[in-house]
C-alpha cells in the first residue's frame, strides 16, 4: 500500500467516537506487545497481518495451498 499515513498504523489502530484516527494517540506496539484495550468513547481497528511482507503472504499462501482466483492472472506481473 502506497497511501504514507497506513504506514503509521498500527496492529491495533485507536480511534475516536466517530471514527476519526489520529497517529499521536496511537499506543506503541514493541516487540509483539500489543495493548488491545478500549476506553470509553474509543473504537479500535485491528490489522492483524499489516506488518508482513510481501514474502509472508506468500508463504502462507503456499503452505495452505490457497488457491488464487483466475482474475489474480488477468494481468501481467
């Protein structure tokens, strides 16, 4: 993903009552320690995968044998 602001996102992304997301009030996320807690007025978005690589999900393709739809084939790549 290119958009620079999902870069600061998180595994667990905080955000206000209505749905706004501010990156200064995003909890720190080190070494896997992740703080799933929800005070009152937040909602929490959570990216379970967004901090793997290409690679990744690639192997985890390959070791489910998840098959990918024909349309994945429709362009070069």
């Amino acid at each position: 993903d290119e958009e620079r602001a999902r870069a600061k996102e998180r595994i667990f992304s905080i955000r206000d009552s209505f749905g706004g997301w501010d990156p200064r009030r995003q909890r720190p996320e080190l070494w896997d320690l992740y703080n799933g807690g929800k005070m009152a007025g937040e909602n929490v978005r959570v990216f379970p995968i967004s901090n793997w690589t290409e690679a990744d999900v690639w192997e985890y393709i390959g070791a489910r044998g998840i098959e990918l739809p024909s349309i994945y084939y429709a362009h070069d790549r």
